[in-house]
C-alpha cells in the first residue's frame, strides 16, 4: 500500500470529556513526564500522522484520502503539495485525477476531481505513523501546547482552528471549559 498524504508529528492527541469535538495535540513532554493520569482519554501517542478526508460528490457519506494528483496538463503532485493543489485549484481543474484510499475499507480508488466535494468541510484522522488504524480528531484542535508555535508550514491550521498555548496552560484552560460549559 501507497502512503496517502500526511503530516508527521510527534506527541500525544487527548480528548477532553468537556469537548468531545476537539482534540488536543501535546507535544510537550516534559507535561507528561512522571504523571500517572493525563487530563483526557489518550487518542493516539508518539509518532503520529495527520490525515486529510474529502468528502465525494455521490457519496455522501464517504471519504477520500487522497495520496496524489494528476492536472489536466499530468502534471503529479505527491503528499501535502496533492493537498494543498486540491485546496487551492481543485476548482479550476475539474478533469484532474485524484487518486487515494477510502476512509471507511482503505481500497485504493481514483476520481476526477468533480467527484470531489471541495465545498464540504475536510475531515481530519489520525493515526500512528505507518498505521492504517484512525481517529477522527473533530471539528478543531483547540488547544496546541507547543514551544514553539505551529510552523507555517504545516497544512493543519488551514484546514481546521488552531490555537498554541504553552504546556502549563492546559490544566487552567481545562477549568475553564468546565466552568463555561457549566455557566454557558
């Protein structure tokens, strides 16, 4: 089997009871270390990579993760730069190939472009790297402790909300979702 586009990371993915929409990337170890309990249900730890899901046009309740795609002129786009041309051109190459895996069985199909729901939202998976096994991350990743911030670089924050707090954050900003959720 071919990779399909992602980004690699490392850290721990946690999902908060209070927000069962959003997931939360740490990738901050030094947070972690010597606790015996973490502040939510562990998603997926270590290596992790991000998977990018388009929605198809005739089925609706399907997924495509896409590993690469063809323009009109054959030109071949590979990983993030398949992504970033889908996000970016997608409309205006309406015959182009995007070939890739279904979310829901992993069979590696191909589609035009068209075929493609470029209006739906992209939902993001992930997975440990090199595993075919997903979890869908939700609607945001609210909360990013990181040091440094996100590098421009990675696709994530253009595909769904993005914030970067440093690691001493969590346990107040947890309080505070709690609290809102309680008041709001």
């Amino acid at each position: 089997m071919k990779a399909p586009a992602h980004e690699r990371l490392n850290g721990w993915l946690l999902r908060f009871e209070e927000t069962p929409e959003s997931a939360v990337l740490i990738q901050d170890e030094e947070m972690l270390a010597g606790r015996e309990t973490l502040p939510g249900k562990v998603l997926v730890r270590g290596e992790i990579e991000l998977r990018y899901a388009f929605a198809l046009v005739y089925l609706p309740a399907e997924r495509l993760i896409p590993e690469r795609v063809f323009d009109d002129f054959r030109r071949e786009y590979r990983g993030v730069d398949a992504l970033r041309f889908m996000l970016a051109k997608g409309d205006t190459y309406p015959r182009a190939d995007v070939t890739g895996y279904r979310a829901s069985s992993g069979r590696y199909e191909e589609y035009f472009m068209r075929e493609v729901d470029l209006a739906r939202e992209v939902r993001v998976a992930a997975c440990l790297a090199g595993a075919d096994e997903l979890v869908w991350v939700g609607a945001a990743i609210s909360f990013w402790p990181a040091e440094p911030p996100i590098e421009p670089a990675l696709l994530l924050p253009e595909i769904m909300p993005v914030t970067s707090i440093t690691s001493g954050d969590v346990p107040r900003l947890r309080g505070e979702i709690a609290v809102r959720l309680r008041h709001g």
